[in-house]
C-alpha cells in the first residue's frame, strides 16, 4: 500500500473514530438529560403530591381549630347567655307587673346577643368562604375571636384587604400559621399585648406577630426542632418558599416576621 492510500486510509479511520465518538457522545447526553428530566419530573411530582398533602392536613387542622372555637363558644358564651335567659324568664312574678316587665326586657336582651353570638358563630363556620374572600377577612375574624378573650391589649395594622391579586392555597397556610402563633401565645407567653401587623410590598406579604410575653431561648427550641410548634411552623413558611425571622428575649417577650412572595 502507498504512503498516500496508508495515510488516506488512517485518516478515514479517524474521522470514524471521532464520528463515532460524537454520536456515541450526543445519545449519552439525550440519554442523560431525559433521565434527568425524569428524575426532576417524578420529584416535582413528589413536592406536588406532598404540598396537597400539606394542604388537606392544614384544611383539617384548621377546621378542627373552628369546631375547637365553635364548641367553647357554644358551652362558656351562648350556653351562659341562654342560662342567664332561663334563669330571668324563671324569676318572673306575674303578681309584680313593674319588674316583670324589666324581667321580659332583660331576658328579650339577652336573646338578641344569644342570636348574634350564633350569627359570628355562623361566619367562623363559614370559613372557606372567608379564605375565598381573602386573607385579609380572615385575619380580621381571627383578631374578632382575640378580641373576645378579652385578656389582651391588641395593635392591629391589617393592610390586606381587597387584594387584586389572591393565592388560596397560601392563605390557607399563612392563615393556620398566624392561628399556630396565636394559640402559642395564649398557652405559653403569658402575654399581655399582641401586635399584629400584615401588609402587602412590592409582591411580597409581611407578617409580623409581636408579644410582651415571657419570650423562649430560640437557639436551645430551634436545635431540639420540637416544642412550641415551631418546627410545624418553620415546615410551613418552607413550604410557602418564605422565609422567617424570630426575635425573643426573657421577660420582654417575642416577635416573629414573615415574609413570602405573593401571589
């Protein structure tokens, strides 16, 4: 064989070799990117799967928390109200028409506020509607039922009302986060003043919850990831992509600042 055909031929083996290489080189990376792509495809449908699963357990918690509410009310509030009606009603003296005319007016008033207790009672009940309706209404009846404590001074900034743009599935979630923070607040701080402040800037939502309480060793709760639900709550604002900030100190109390992209 010539030098010319011995040096053709190898260059012919060559550009084979290399072409081989290429192709070879081109099907493992398709290879790989749609095995990527399925990987990244099923884990997206995992993360999915599990949000609906957060979102049907905090549907349910939240429900139960209304069916918690709705059943003091009915036993320590309506239940007095009517004790009290069947107690006036009961002490009426026909022979004394003057006080029993006071007795029947007393007992009418009483009726009226066990009607409206029930209409308040009917709203909470409601409370898909008031998600729907946005998350402003519904902070707002959240502050209504604090208010009736009675054991707090409230500072209420509520600035989320008639929003433009809505997201129910984070409302649902920023909802049952303020009612975690709240119920917190009630069995552990020993509060006596509750801020809330919850606004709308440039497509973000802050929410800031601020108590004088007994405050809590956040670094010591935040390692053991348990006690205090802070665990539950630091799962939720993740689960929102937020992020969240908590200032506490012995004996001043806590402040805790969320902040998530909206809507």
């Amino acid at each position: 064989m010539s030098p010319e055909k011995s040096k053709l031929y190898h260059t012919i083996i060559l550009i084979s070799i290399a072409f081989f290489v290429i192709v070879a080189g081109i099907i493992f990376l398709v290879a790989l990117y749609y095995q990527r792509k399925k990987k990244h495809d099923t884990e997206k449908k995992l993360m999915a799967e599990q949000f609906e699963s957060e979102l049907l357990k905090t549907h349910l918690e939240v429900q139960e928390q209304t069916m918690q509410t709705i059943a003091a009310d009915l036993h320590d509030n309506i239940g007095q109200l009517l004790s009290l009606t069947t107690l006036t009603l009961g002490s009426i003296d026909l022979l004394d028409p003057e006080k029993s005319t006071k007795k029947i007016a007393d007992s009418l008033t009483l009726v009226n506020k066990s009607i409206k207790e029930l209409r308040e009672l009917a709203k909470l009940m409601n409370g898909e509607q008031i998600i729907a309706s946005g998350l402003g209404n519904a902070i707002k009846q959240e502050v209504n039922w604090l208010k009736r404590v009675g054991a707090y001074r409230l500072k209420v900034n509520n600035q989320l009302f008639d929003l433009q743009a809505k997201d129910p599935k984070k409302d649902l979630i920023l909802l049952r986060l303020l009612q975690e923070i709240i119920n917190n607040i009630i069995k552990h701080a020993q509060a006596t003043q509750i801020e809330i402040d919850a606004h709308l800037r440039k497509d973000h939502l802050y929410m800031m919850v601020k108590e004088n309480g007994v405050g809590f060793d956040y670094e010591a709760t935040s390692r053991l990831k348990k006690g205090l639900g802070l665990a539950s709550i630091l799962k939720r604002v993740e689960m929102i992509n937020g992020q969240i900030k908590i200032e506490s100190t012995s004996n001043i109390g806590t402040s805790i600042f969320i902040e998530v992209p909206y809507p």
